[in-house]
C-alpha cells in the first residue's frame, strides 16, 4: 500500500484527498519510482480545483512532476537507485502521477537529477522553472544576447515568471518584471528584476503597433498581455509564449509581425523531445542560482496540497509550491 492523492469525479460529484492505494492499481510503465517530491504548477492547479478538464481519465492521482529514486526499471536506461526528474507527458492527466509515494511511469519520460539539485530543489523548479528554461533557450536560439536592450516577463510572481526573471538577470539581460502585485516588488528586484511595471498596462486592448521597447519577451500569460507586449517588441525581436494566465485567445493583429520582422515563439515543456529537455536540466543546473530558488520557494505535505493549489488558482501564492511525498 502507498499512500497517495487521489482525485475522484463521479454522480456524486468531485473529491480530492489523501489515501491509501495498492501498487496493483497502478498504470502500466517499465519503471516504478518513489517520488520524494512533487510540486504545484498552474496545470495541477486546474486539476486539483476541477476548474479545468484537465483531467481525462477517472480516478487521477494527479502531479505533472516527481523527483525522487528508481524502485524497479524494465528500462535499459534506468536502474534501480537512480535519481530522476519528471515533467509533463501527460501524466497528472491521462496516466497516474507523482502527488504519491509510487508511480509506475515510463523510462523515456525520465531525466536524470542533476548532480547540482536535490529532489527538492528539482521540485522548486518543476514544469513551471523548466518551462522558463524552455523559454530562455528560444530567445537564444533566436540570437538574444546581454546588452540587447529590455527583456520584460509577464506573470512575474508565478512560477515561470519568478525562475526566468532570476535565469535572465544572471545571464546579463536587464530584465522588466510585470507584475500585479506591487507589494512583491522587492521579491521580483532580489530576483533579479531591474524595473517593476503594472501589468495592467499591458492587460487591455491597445494599439496594432506600439513605441517600440523590448527585445524580447517571455509571456506566461497570454490575451490582451500577450498581444500588446508583441505590439512593443522591437524591430526583429522574439516573444517566447509559453501560458494562458489571462486566457488562451490572441486578440491581435498581424502587424507586429510583417512590419518590425517580429517571431512569436511557442514554448511547449509537456511534449518537449528527450534532447531539449536534458538541455534545459543541465542550462538549469549552470544558471540557476540555487539560493535564490530558495526565495521561491514554500513547502507543503502532501496533505496540504488541496488546499495550496486553492491558494494558487486563487492568485495567493508567489513563486513555487513545493510537495513533501
């Protein structure tokens, strides 16, 4: 028996709580892990509030994320005693996840924990931190470089924004946080964050074209935001997309595009191909200051992750939730 969370929708309705399971209810998969940590990302969130279908096969043990050791291993790849991390492939969605002491998961879903992090420190990061990793990479990819002028980011107190906000400072970008909480402004400054703007400068409907300011951008939030930060980037420069905070439409205009030479870059973490996921874990591992992840970061049992992930689709939580399996 393990003990686990589990989300039930029936006639009866919706629960979430914590329970005891049997290994033999498990899913298949050749390698059975024991997540020492998990976490909260804006998809578990959904998951774990029913706000969202999420959620495509009933009972879910939901948790897009696990870090921990390797039980048994079908895989040639994986042994038993080796450490992993796990992100997205649909897990927490459509396969049982890591918001409990097993999971039965499949070996080419795995990433070795670097040597650099601790389960807990993989979990401060998460989908949300590797996500923003995803995002740094596509700005450079597109030939980014410090000293080309402002990089803003969206939804800067969530997850995403909190570790792209510290990987870009570190990196030499002068990095604009926009944020809705002006009471966190000194949080997103230790971060990293040379200027604090309103987000709802960006938040409503605004001009095709407007004064040209960012180099680049990486959003987390999408809509209005998404679009007037396109419609601000600089002649030839890149936005990352990479979230829906606000929502999932893009009410905008092809301008920005054929007129200032303007790349939207879509930034998937769920899907990501093996290759560009150990990139980002090992990009993490060099450029992530691992005391200020700590500044992120609030750490919950697995008991109190109901209620966190109350607190996170609710807009109350800054930085990452942490998951103690």
């Amino acid at each position: 028996m393990f003990k686990a969370l589990l989300l039930e929708k029936d006639d009866a309705g919706f629960r979430a709580g914590v329970t005891l399971l049997d290994e033999s209810r498990l899913p298949e998969g050749d390698v059975l892990v024991q997540p020492a940590y998990s976490t909260l990302n804006f998809k578990d969130g959904l998951a774990l509030t029913d706000k969202s279908p999420v959620v495509r096969v009933w009972p879910m043990v939901p948790g897009i994320d696990g870090a921990g050791k390797v039980l048994e291993s079908r895989h040639p790849a994986w042994k038993a005693g080796d450490a992993f991390v796990h992100n997205g492939w649909g897990v927490g969605e459509t396969h049982w996840g890591c918001l409990a002491e097993r999971a039965r998961l499949r070996g080419d879903w795995l990433v070795p924990l670097p040597a650099a992090f601790t389960p807990r420190q993989a979990m401060a990061i998460g989908t949300a931190g590797y996500t923003a990793m995803l995002c740094v990479l596509a700005l450079e990819r597109h030939g980014l470089q410090p000293g080309a002028g402002e990089v803003l980011v969206t939804g800067a107190t969530g997850g995403v924004g909190s570790v792209a906000i510290a990987l870009l400072a570190r990196l030499g970008h002068r990095v604009v946080a926009a944020s809705g909480k002006p009471q966190e402004a000194d949080y997103l400054k230790r971060l990293g964050a040379s200027e604090v703007m309103d987000r709802a400068a960006l938040g409503a409907a605004g001009k095709p074209l407007q004064k040209e300011r960012w180099a680049a951008v990486v959003d987390a939030v999408g809509s209005h935001t998404l679009v007037n930060a396109l419609a601000q980037v600089r002649y030839g420069g890149v936005v990352a997309a990479c979230g829906l905070a606000q929502g999932h439409d893009l009410p905008g205009t092809v301008m920005p595009f054929i007129l200032r030479g303007v790349t939207l870059a879509g930034i998937d973490s769920v899907m990501a191909p093996q290759a560009l996921r150990r990139q980002a874990w090992a990009r993490l591992a060099s450029d992530l200051d691992p005391a200020l992840l700590e500044t992120m970061v609030e750490e919950v049992p697995l008991e109190g992750a109901v209620a966190g992930a109350q607190r996170l689709m609710a807009g109350q939580v800054r930085g990452r939730i942490v998951v103690r399996i």
